[in-house]
C-alpha cells in the first residue's frame, strides 16, 4: 500500500530542496534594486521618457537614439513634456546619470545583462570605487 502522506511529504521536501537557492535570497537579494538618483537628476525631476517608460524600454530608446545620430545625422529628441535632449549615451544619460555603478550597474548586475557599450563609450569617473 502506498502512504499517500508520506509521498506527499517527501515531494514537498523535495520541492524546498529544490528551490531552496531561490527562497534562501529572497531576504536579501531578491528586491530588485532601488537604483539610486544624483542631485542632477533629482533637480531636473524628470528622465527622457516617464519613469514606467524608462524601466522597461531605455535599451529600445538608446537604440533609436545610436540609429538617428549614426544613419540619419539627428542630434535633438523631444522628450516628456516637450523637453529637447541631445541624443546622446555619454552627454545626456550619463549627465543626469553620472552614477552609472550606482544606478545603470545596479540594476544590470541583479538581472546579470552586461551591455557592451562601454568598450567605446566612454563611463564617467566616479568618485568612489571607480573602475
Ligand atoms: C564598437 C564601438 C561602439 C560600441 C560597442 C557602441 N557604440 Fe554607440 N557609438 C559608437 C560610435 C563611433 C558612435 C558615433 C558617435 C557620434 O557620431 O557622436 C556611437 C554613437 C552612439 C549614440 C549616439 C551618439 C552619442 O553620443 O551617444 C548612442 C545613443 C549610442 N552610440 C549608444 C550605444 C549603446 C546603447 C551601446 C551599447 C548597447 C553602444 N552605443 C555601443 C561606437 C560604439
Ligand atoms: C535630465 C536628467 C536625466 C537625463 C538626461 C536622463 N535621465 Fe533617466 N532619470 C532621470 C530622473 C529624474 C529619473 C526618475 C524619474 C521619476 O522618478 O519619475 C530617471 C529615471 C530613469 C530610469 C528608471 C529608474 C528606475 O528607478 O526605475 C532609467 C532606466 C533611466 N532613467 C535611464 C536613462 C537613460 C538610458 C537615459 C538616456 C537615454 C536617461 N535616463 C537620461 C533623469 C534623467
Ligand atoms: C531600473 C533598472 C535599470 C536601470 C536603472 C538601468 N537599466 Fe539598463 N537594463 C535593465 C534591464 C532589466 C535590462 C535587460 C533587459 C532585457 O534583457 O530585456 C537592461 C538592459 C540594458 C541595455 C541592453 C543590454 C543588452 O545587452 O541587451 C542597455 C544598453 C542598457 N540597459 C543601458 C542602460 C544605461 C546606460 C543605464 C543608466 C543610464 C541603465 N541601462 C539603467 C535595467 C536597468
């Protein structure tokens, strides 16, 4: 005779094995990150596009951005509520975002994406733990 309770027991053990790197950060790592902003970026209290936009389309935007300049010779993109920005990853991003190991790196870390944009690109020097 099978003991249905002991079955269950062992798959439910063998459930919390299984997943027990998953649960065991939870506590710590898990959150995904709050990237942190500089008092630039605080004073112009806005990004490019709106913050929901931001988080889940910036690569599409900076894709955009690289094609206008690189194939159409654009320099200028209107923004949320009008607002010109140079189409730039160095002079413009990272102007706002000149904590790009506290913010960008943040972020890219916990979801482990390395882009590679900054094998020409040249990364702001940081004040502290710069690269
Ligand atoms: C192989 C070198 C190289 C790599 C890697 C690279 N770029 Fe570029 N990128 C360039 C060059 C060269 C230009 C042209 C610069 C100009 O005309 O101002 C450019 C221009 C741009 C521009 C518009 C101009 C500016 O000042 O930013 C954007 C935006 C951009 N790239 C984004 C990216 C992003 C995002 C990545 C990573 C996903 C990336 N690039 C990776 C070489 C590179
Ligand atoms: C004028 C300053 C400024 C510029 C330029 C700027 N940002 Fe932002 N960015 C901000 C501010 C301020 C916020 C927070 C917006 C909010 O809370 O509504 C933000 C938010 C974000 C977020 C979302 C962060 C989160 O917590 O979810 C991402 C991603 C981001 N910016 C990427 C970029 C990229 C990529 C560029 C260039 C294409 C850029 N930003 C240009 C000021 C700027
Ligand atoms: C709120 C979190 C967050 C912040 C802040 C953030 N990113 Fe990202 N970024 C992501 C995520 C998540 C992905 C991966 C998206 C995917 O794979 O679809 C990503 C992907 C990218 C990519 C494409 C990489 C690839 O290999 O496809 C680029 C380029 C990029 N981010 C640039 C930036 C820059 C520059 C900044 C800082 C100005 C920044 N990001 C800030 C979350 C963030």
């Amino acid at each position: 005779m099978y003991d249905g309770g002991k079955i269950i027991t062992g798959l439910i053990i063998g459930v919390i094995l299984l997943s027990f790197p998953f649960w065991y950060n939870l506590g710590k790592a898990a959150k995904f990150p709050e990237p942190k902003l500089t008092p630039k970026a605080k004073q112009a209290g806005q990004c490019v596009e709106t913050k929901v936009y931001m988080k889940a389309h910036h690569m599409q935007l900076l894709n955009k951005w690289r094609d206008d300049v690189v194939r159409k010779g654009y320099r200028l993109y209107v923004g949320l509520n009008g607002k010109m920005f140079k189409m730039s990853l160095q002079n413009e991003c990272l102007k706002c975002h000149s904590n790009k190991q506290e913010f960008c790196d943040k972020c890219h870390n916990f979801v482990d994406v390395k882009p590679y944009c900054w094998e020409c690109h040249i990364e702001p020097k940081e004040a502290k733990g710069g690269k």
